[in-house]
C-alpha cells in the first residue's frame, strides 16, 4: 500500500454548526487550500475582515492614548535620558585611569576602588540603567515619529 499524496487525501471542512454544546462540524469536501468549503468560507474571510477591524481600531486608540499621555512629557523624557547616561558613564568608567597604576602592586585605595566597581549593587543598577536607556530611547523614538493617519 502506497501513502496517501496531497492530491488522494480528502479534507472536509472545519466549520461548527451550532452552539458550542450541541453543534457539529460541516463536514463537507473542501475544494480550496483553505479549511472551509465554498459555502463557509465567504462567512469566515468576514469573521476574520471584522477582527482585524476591531483589533486596528483597538489599537490606534491605545496608540491615540500613548501619545497623548507621552508626546507633551518628550523634554522630561529626554532630559531623563541624559541623566541616566550620566549616571551609566559614571559607574561604568574605569576606576583608575593611569593604567601604570593597577599592575603590580597596587594602594590599598586603588584596590578597593575597583572592588567597589565589580560590586553586586552597581553591576545591578548598571544592568537596570542599560534597561531605562534602552526604553527611553524607544519612547523618545515613538514620540518623535509622526502621527499615522488611518
């Protein structure tokens, strides 16, 4: 016995009929590459047009919603982001400049200076400054874009 091809396979369509309970399938021979038979699937193309219209205007109303809450706080945003790269630059700088400095025997100072750097709470803040920047930069980039028109 050979295994069934594409074309020997019979496909039925996926359409419920019914309530959710009580229903059952269409069951008839699908002739497209679709689910559904030339009678269900004008019903389901609409079903899917009406969500796609109902998820695009959900949409432009959170984004409507964004900007308005947002486009205004632009100057705070950015003035935000320079004080966070501030804040970055200082606690990602090198500890000692004068690489002459570090190797060898060290001072005591130099040592604990660059302990201090590799500490659990400044490589904590570090990563959650990299995070803020990231999204501010994203946020200041949404606000400058122009307004869609739909």
């Amino acid at each position: 016995m050979t295994a069934p091809t594409a074309a020997t396979v019979l496909r039925l369509c996926e359409y419920w009929i019914g309530s959710d309970s009580k229903g059952r399938m269409c069951r008839a021979e699908v002739t497209s590459i679709y689910r559904f038979c030339d009678k269900h699937l004008p019903i389901e193309r609409a079903r899917a047009e009406k969500r796609l219209a109902k998820t695009k205007a959900s949409n432009a109303r959170a984004e409507a919603a964004w900007r308005a809450r947002n486009v205004p706080r632009l100057p705070q945003m950015r003035a935000q982001l320079e004080r966070v790269e501030a804040e970055y630059a200082r606690r990602t700088r090198s500890t000692v400049d004068d690489r002459a400095a570090v190797g060898g025997n060290t001072h005591r100072s130099i040592d604990r200076a660059r302990l201090a750097s590799l500490s659990d709470s400044n490589v904590s803040r570090v990563v959650e400054l990299q995070r803020m920047i990231a999204a501010l930069k994203v946020d200041i980039a949404r606000a400058e874009k122009p307004e869609v028109a739909s």
